[in-house]
C-alpha cells in the first residue's frame, strides 16, 4: 500500500510539473546558447569529465534527471537500498572504524591492534604478509625476504594465538584481507575462538575470500579459478550452519581500482565477481536468501568526490535488481550490498605526504556521504613505508572528525536530490550493467578473466591514466604541479632485519615439538576430502587445530587442485 501511495503521489508531481520542468529545459538551453557559449574560452580546460570518461555539463538541474526518480531512490533500509542499507544509518551508530594493520610478527601487530583499539578504533582489520596469502610457510626458500614485510606472518595457529592474545572475540569483529587461505586463516581463527570459549555464533568479521579479482588485478592466488570456487562456496555453506554473524566474503573492486580501473569499471567488475560468486553458490545447491545476507563487499575510495558517492549509490541499487531478477531473492537483507571502503593507496604519494591527510579526508568523505559499513584510512607515509604508530593515530581521528564535528552523518544520503548526483549516479548504473551484460555474454566474470576482458580494460584505464599526468592534463599536487625543491622528511617506520630469522626459528621448534602423527593424519584426511566433493573446512579446522601450518594444508591441497600458474591470463 504505501510503495502504490508513493507511485501515485510521485505521478501527481511528475503531471503537475512536467510544464515547468520543459521550461527550466529551455532555459538552460537559453543560456547554453546566449550566455554560457559567449564565455566558453575562458574555461580552465575544454572538457571537463569524471575519472570514468563522464562528460560533466556547466551546470545541473531538473532537466539532469530522468522520469521516475523518487521511484529510484526509495528511501533508507528499503529496496532498492539507493539511499542506504538501513533506515537510520549514522544516527543509529557509525560506521565501523577498521583500521588495516599488520606487519612484522604476530606480537607486534598484537601491540598495534591493542593500541589502536584504545584510540577508539572500533574493529580490526589485518593485513598478512606475502607467504600467508598465497600459503607458504616462513621457512620455504619461496618466502625468503619477504617475512614480516606487507603484513603479519601467520604460519600456524600458535602465530594466530599470539596475534587475537588479550582481544575478546565475542566483542570485536575481524577483517581479514585474505584471498587464496582464506579458508585457513578463518579455521585458524574460529580455534582461537573456541580456545577462548566464544561459542562461533558469537564470531563476528569478514574474509575477503574474493580470488577472482586476484586473477585479473592482484595476483595472490595458489589454487586454480574453479577449485578456488569451490573453496569459497564451502565457507558459504559452513558458516551459515556455524558461524552465522560472519561475512563469508568481501567481494572487492578495491583492488581493480588500484590496478588503474575507472570507477565505472570497478564497479562493473566487481559487481560482476559478485554474479559469479551467487551463480557458483546457487549451483552448489545454497539457498540464495540463506547464504546471499552474508555477502559483503569492499570498494575504493578515490578523489574524484561525486563520483565516487554515485558509484555506491549505483552499486547498491543494481546489486539489488540483480538479486531480484537473476536470482530470484526475496528476503530484503539478500538484496542488500553492504560494503566496507578502504581510501585510494595509489593516490598517495611520496611527494610532499603531509597532502596525503588533505586527499584521505575527501576520500573518506566520499565514502561516508556514499553510505559505508565500515571504513580504513590510509597512512600519509604509506607511499614511503608501513604507517608509524603517529601517522595510524591521525588516519583513525580522521574519520573521528567526520563523524563527530562534520555533521554528514546526522541525515542519511545527504547529497541525495542533488541534480548532479541524481545523474551520476543514473549514468554510473547504466554504465556498469552494460559492461555487465557484456561479461556475462562471455559466461560469466571467469571466462571473461580467462580471455583477459577484465584484465586489458583495466591496463588500458591505467595507462591513459598516466599519460593524462605525463601531458600535464591531470595535475597531481606535489608531482607534476607545486612542487617543492627540498622536501623535510617525515619519520619512517623502519622493518626489523631480525624479523624472518625469529619467524623461522620459531615455526622450526613448533613443528619439533608438536604431535607429528596427528598433524600427518589430520593432513592426509584433508587430502582425501579434497578428492571428495565433501565440505573441506571441518577437515581444515581439524588440521589446524594440531598446529599444522599454512603451507604444510596448502601443499596438500595443491596435490589435488593443482597449482595456478597464469598462462591463460592476457
């Protein structure tokens, strides 16, 4: 009843002002042609466009926006979710504060953690370094060199102990930037759970689990694309009888758009990674309004301010018609994206990083005028080095200051009516279907991989990109405009050399002194249910729990999937 009262209110309006509207159309056009076009030279440049190739007029208006856009916008907490995912957004609480860290050893980051949680920090988010993400243990001559060195080395669970050690899992939710072991490092944290006697019902947290986009943007896969599907499905299907609070994947266009993408094409490619995780799980046999209010999803946070907050506008409104009309959902929180929001990394720069605070903030702004669930702000060293202890401190107060002096989060979607936005945010979805629908008549977003559509648009993006930089047609402040002759320095966070030679030891005396015969048991029973189509994360967790490592699972695994290589990829 009340969606018919809205149509027929919105018809009444449209009816009652379709003659004003054309008229403020042949105004502008008026102007466009006797005021604006006599002044045109003196413009700054002789287009102007969004990061997406979107053609930016002088100035918006009614006439910006197409018929039925109150119809469009719905309102917050209801389909289609354009306004946002519920219905008092900030005023219930803040986004969640996950500020991104881990370097160095389990203890180390334990500290950080610790320390960013009394700043205010309200969820963790942990990074892992190069051997964990793609399932080599410290002391494989693979990992040499790079310990400790982009994130935390987490070789068994006794690393993963020491890592969450004082941090009540009932009460603090976990990201974990983790693609190719997402499995594992989950099983490794549900035992510490379980060691900490917090029921999994009470686990909270997110698994990036997305490995498509590490095939075409990233490269931190082991396994081959299909039985890396079938990973990820088996984490769908055993959370949503174990572990019911917990986002089974956080499908991310992050990445791409650190590839050099466009807004447009992250949200395309993103969305649809996020079709193909739906399809695999559907044929796995899932109910899709079961497992699909799990799905997260994990964006980019640029400089280009309106469209970046049209691109999650868009984003939620077409995930929501996708999940309505491609898969038959029903439940409203299955047609729902929520998202978490990470500022741009490859926006920062080595030049002058005091203007990195400057960029961080409008990012975040963006994100939070666009509607995030949770949201991670950059370091201003990160284009130099790991953040100091400093540089997380004023990245976290940051997005205190947003939330707590700017006013932006008293009123949801507030930049929504404006006509600017309205029309970004038309374009945006538009745009991003078509590319969809071109995808998915390749079969889907991993044939598309396969043949390399993602990864040559992406490639293209970027070098056009830094050709506009080059030519001068893009200013980067500090860079290739107001730049300075001598630069002060800023402290640095400095990598101990001692960190892998400790690492190593230590993994060396656990493998000593563990139960070996129960570690190779657990292992060979993985193995055999990798030759099954039996759910592996129960035989993962069992393998975990005896202190077998990373490496020791993924190499079991890696005898039945075999290992990824790349040739196919363009």
């Amino acid at each position: 009843m009340r969606r018919s009262c809205l149509r027929r209110r919105y018809n009444r309006r449209v009816a009652a002002g379709t003659e004003v509207a054309v008229g403020k159309d042949e105004r502008y056009r008026t102007w466009l042609e006797r005021t604006f076009k006599l002044l045109e030279g003196r413009q700054r440049r002789k287009r102007f466009t969004t990061s997406s190739g979107f053609e930016l007029d002088p100035v918006y208006g009614p006439w910006s926006v197409e018929e039925g856009l109150e119809e469009r916008l719905g309102l917050p907490g209801e389909a289609p979710f354009t306004r946002g995912v519920y219905p008092t957004m900030y005023r219930g609480r803040f986004w969640t504060m996950r500020q991104y860290a881990g370097f160095s050893t389990a203890a180390e980051s334990n500290r950080r953690y610790r320390y960013l949680l009394e700043q205010g920090q309200t969820g963790l988010s942990v990074a892992f370094d190069l051997p964990t993400q793609i399932g080599y243990d410290s002391d494989d001559p693979m990992s040499a060199g790079e310990v400790g060195r982009v994130g935390v080395a987490i070789d068994s669970l006794a690393d993963m102990e020491t890592l969450m050690e004082g941090i009540p899992l009932d009460r603090v939710s976990t990201s974990m930037t983790i693609n190719a072991t997402a499995a594992v490092l989950l099983a490794m944290y549900l035992a510490v759970a379980r060691a900490q006697g917090v029921g999994w019902d009470q686990v909270s947290g997110t698994i990036q689990n997305d490995i498509l986009k590490e095939y075409m943007a990233r490269g931190t896969y082991r396994f081959p694309p299909r039985p890396s599907l079938r990973l990820i499905t088996d984490v769908f299907a055993f959370c949503g009888r174990e572990v019911p609070r917990w986002n089974t994947i956080s499908i991310s266009g992050y990445h791409i758009r650190e590839a050099g993408s466009t807004a447009l094409q992250e949200l395309a490619f993103t969305l649809a990674d996020g079709i193909e995780y739906v399809r695999a799980a559907v044929r796995a046999g899932l109910d899709v309004d079961r497992f699909a209010p799990r799905l997260s999803f994990f964006f980019n946070a640029h400089n280009d301010l309106f469209e970046e907050v049209a691109k999650y506008r868009a984003a939620r409104r077409l995930w929501a018609r996708i999940m309505r009309d491609r898969f038959g959902a029903t439940a409203p929180k299955a047609l729902m994206l929520r998202f978490h929001t990470q500022t741009a990394g490859s926006t920062l720069t080595a030049q002058q990083p005091e203007n990195n605070v400057v960029r961080v903030a409008l990012q975040a702004l963006a994100a939070v005028l666009g509607g995030t669930q949770s949201l991670h702000t950059n370091s201003r060293d990160e284009a130099l080095a790991l953040p100091t202890e400093a540089s997380a401190r004023i990245a976290l107060r940051t997005q205190q200051i947003i939330a707590h002096e700017s006013g932006v989060a008293d009123v949801a979607d507030p930049l929504g009516g404006s006509w600017l936005i309205e029309n970004l945010t038309d374009r945006m979805e538009a745009g991003a279907e078509a590319l969809i629908d071109e995808i998915e008549a390749m079969g889907g977003a991993l044939a598309a991989i396969e043949a390399g559509f993602q990864q040559r648009h992406i490639a293209d993006a970027a070098y056009r990109y830094q050709r506009a930089v080059e030519e001068g047609e893009q200013i980067v402040v500090g860079v290739n405009g107001f730049t300075v002759e001598d630069e002060e320095p800023i402290p640095l966070m400095k990598a101990d050399e001692r960190v892998e030679t400790e690492q190593v030891r230590r993994l060396r005396d656990l493998k000593a002194s563990r139960d070996g015969r129960r570690v190779r048991q657990t292992l060979e029973a993985l193995e055999a249910a990798a030759r099954t189509d039996a759910n592996l994360m129960p035989p993962i967790i069992a393998a975990v729990e005896t202190y077998a490592t990373i490496g020791e699972i993924s190499a079991r695994l890696v005898r039945v999937f075999g290992e990824y290589q790349g040739s196919v990829l363009v």
